[in-house]
C-alpha cells in the first residue's frame, strides 16, 4: 500500500509538472520577443531540485526562468516555496523565479508579487514582471476549490470550528478547549487547525491559535454554503408570526428538542427594519408531527412557512435568546441569507452592517 501511495504521489507530480510546462509556454508565446530555447527538468542546486529551468531569449538576450511548481497555493505553502526560489536564485543572479500551482488566490499573489516572483495557476491566472515582461492576468475563478474545501474545511462537523472562531475572532484556543467547544474529535481539530494554518486565516502564539481574517472566511464559506443543505418543509398558515413563534416554542419545549428562528424570521429579530412575510424557522425534532399539530397546510408552491430540519447540529452553535425567542446565531442567519439572493442579501448586509462588521 506504502509503495503503491509513492507511485501515485510521483505520477500526480510529474503531471503537475507537465502541465505546468504546458500552461507556462503557452502564455510565453503570447509574448513576440521571447523565445524559447531550452527546458531541463529535475535540475540540482545545493541538493535540492528545481523542478524545472527554462532557457529563453528575451529580446535577444539569453535569460533564464528558475519554476517551482506545487500542488497547492495556499499562502503559507506559498512562502515556502518562495523561500525556496529565492534560494536557488542565488546560484542564478540574473534569473527570474516563478512560481505555478493550480491555482493561486489573490493573497497568495499578493505575496509573491511582493517578494518579486513571478506565478502563474492552471486556471490561467497570471502575474510576471521581469525586464520588459508585464503579464498581469486575474479574475479567473478556482475550478479546483468547491469539491476540496467542501469536504475539508466546509464539511458539517469542520465547518463548527469556523463558527465558533467567528462567533468570538479575538479569543485564543487550545485544540482541546475549542474541540470540546465544537463537539468534535481532537484528531479533526488538529486537521482544521493545519487548513487553516496553510491558508493564513488564523495565527498561532504558543500553542494557541486565533482568526486574523474574519471577512475572508466569512466570504469562502458562503460561496461554498446553501440554506438548502438542511432539508426543507414548506406550508401554509393563517396564524400571525408571533402565534406561530409562541407554538412551535411551546411544542419543541414539549418534546425536549431545539428550534431557533432563521433567515428573514431570524433576522427580523435583530435587525428589525428587515421585512419578508415568510416565516423560517430551524427544528431539530418531529417537523411533520409538529406542523399537523399546528395545523399547518402542506403545500408545494405559495408557502407563507418554512420549517427546516438542521444539516448538522452545528446550526443552533450560539443560539440567541432574544425576548425569550430563540434565534439562530448571527453568522448562520447571514449563511442562510446570502444564499438565499435577492432580498435575502439584502437583509444578510443589513445583519452584517449592524451585527458582525465590528467582530
């Protein structure tokens, strides 16, 4: 097995690599005064190796291209590697370092911008500045992010962690303090920890940790979020809001299960000029039995009532008891609304504007 996992890890290598070469020749021969002449692979220098040197002529003149290529862009793995380039840059003066992965944020661009390396993603995403090279490309959306952050750092149990950091950005946790905090495993504690590590959203100083980058995380993880992840009941009532509040809190203190208001229900609760009349509500417990109890219409369009049946018991992480009411944390209702659209974005900035800005 040991063996079989180095052989895949060396194939997934050499394509990178490959394709690598592929993607950076292609943007080269955009350029009409750059030519290439050589590319040599597996190059050593102060027992390492470059992965590969790429031997143009630059306006006539001969030049070099020291690439380092790495299967992620995350930006601590891109420090390092930009680390490592500079380093090989020393036995070549005159070259110019980039840097290509498949695919690199706008942080981790910033950064090598910064440390004068050039970088290019297989997206197409490009940024080389070298005499009187200028090719500066952006905007290309990740095709690689979805499915890998989803199930890393996005997944129901790991996605608690994000909340309780943002639900208190200041605070600073041992692994085993927050993994109790979020009802999960040290073991994927630690595996979060390291993710987020990688992608800079969090600093550790001695041995605790804490998030640097709240709006960034926040973004990431409505992009990779839908309400519709919790299963959906939709009916129609003639009770008024607060009938329907009274009920459905009265039932679920009946039967021992949890209910917190959400989305523009939620919202109007802490964001008061907020105004939808459709009803949310999260319930984790008998939905079915609940609504025939209150007399609830199940109805397959004009529904004037959503109950929710919670994705993950992370959902009611700082519920809010707000006039004896409770309410969903303030990050889910602005999870839930942004993926909501239309006015549901409008009320998620209205919650953020007035709920999460100051965090």
């Amino acid at each position: 097995m040991v063996k079989h996992a180095i052989i895949v890890k060396q194939y997934k290598e050499r394509n990178m690599i490959k394709k690598a070469k592929k993607s950076l020749e292609s943007a080269l021969s955009d350029i009409p005064f750059v030519k290439i002449k050589e590319i040599k692979s597996n190059v050593r220098a102060d027992n390492k190796v470059i992965d590969f040197i790429l031997k143009v002529l630059v306006s006539g003149k001969p030049t070099k291209f020291i690439v380092e290529v790495k299967s992620q862009g995350e930006p601590r793995m891109i420090r390092m590697a930009l680390a490592q380039i500079q380093t090989y840059l020393q036995a070549y003066p005159n070259a110019y370092g980039i840097l290509v992965a498949p695919y690199i944020s706008d942080t981790s661009r910033q950064i090598c911008k910064e440390a004068g390396i050039g970088c290019i993603d297989l997206a197409g995403n490009i940024l080389l500045s070298f005499r009187n090279i200028y090719i500066d490309r952006s905007g290309i959306p990740n095709p690689y992010s979805s499915a890998r952050l989803s199930k890393s750092l996005f997944s129901p149990k790991s996605s608690r962690i994000l909340r309780v950091l943002l639900s208190d950005p200041i605070k600073r946790w041992y692994v085993e303090d927050i993994s109790q905090e979020a009802s999960i495993s040290i073991g994927l504690t630690s595996r979060v920890k390291r993710a987020l590590l990688e992608k800079e959203w969090i600093k550790e100083e001695k041995k605790k940790f804490y998030l640097v980058k709240f709006e960034e995380v926040l973004d990431e993880w409505v992009k990779n979020y839908s309400y519709t992840k919790s299963q959906s009941f939709s009916f129609y009532s003639s009770l008024s809001e607060d009938q329907l509040v009274g009920a459905i809190k009265k039932e679920c203190i009946k039967r021992k299960c949890k209910y917190g208001l959400g989305l523009f229900s939620g919202a109007r609760r802490v964001a008061p000029f907020v105004r939808f009349l459709r009803f949310f509500a999260y319930i984790d417990g008998d939905i079915e039995t609940i609504a025939k109890i209150l007399q609830l219409k199940k109805v397959e369009t004009g529904p004037n009532v959503t109950l929710l049946r919670p994705y993950d018991e992370g959902i009611f992480y700082a519920l809010q008891n707000i006039n004896s009411i409770n309410v969903v944390s303030d990050i889910q209702l602005y999870l839930d609304l942004k993926s909501y659209k239309g006015r549901g974005e409008e009320a998620a900035q209205a919650i953020f504007e007035q709920r999460l800005k100051l965090k």
